[in-house]
C-alpha cells in the first residue's frame, strides 16, 4: 500500500482477493520468512481480510495477465521511384 493513499482504508475493513490459495492461510502459519513478515505488518494497519479468488474467475485480471504474446510478423519497406514527371502529370 502506497503511504499517500493509506488514509483511504486506514481504520476500515477490507477485503483482499488473492488469486494464490497459499496466501489465504498466512495468518495461521508459524513460521515466516522476512516478506511475509513486512506484508502481515502491513496488513495489520488495516482489517484485512484474505479471501482466495481464483484467477480464472476473474475474467478481466485473467485476460490481461494471461495474454499470449503474438510473434510478430516480419515487415519488409517498400521502395517507391518517384519519376521527375510526377508534377506534370499531376
């Protein structure tokens, strides 16, 4: 959470949908490495609530993160020979 926007979920409840399931369960685990520390103790400033939504469910996020890249095609430049008679014939 960027600080400047903190004020708008400070001292509210909220709900946080995670597509990986793993970190649904965070706050039952015993151990914690060094990330998952910082992250619980930035979710602590808030009433966070961690829901697992899977990402196939979430058609939008789904499409845009899922995205197969196209190759792309090879372009070849065209050369045009103007004549000096263009202006005449124009």
């Amino acid at each position: 959470m960027q600080n400047e926007k903190r004020h708008y979920l400070y001292g509210t409840k909220c709900i946080v949908f995670t597509d990986p399931k793993s970190l649904q369960h965070i706050l039952n685990q015993k151990e914690l490495n060094m990330r998952q520390r910082r992250w619980l103790e930035l979710l602590s400033d808030y009433g966070c609530e961690i829901l697992y939504h899977p990402g196939k469910a979430n058609i939008v996020a789904d499409a845009l993160s899922r995205k197969e890249w196209i190759k792309s095609s090879r372009v070849q430049a065209l050369v045009m020979t103007i004549g000096s008679n263009l202006p005449k014939q124009i």
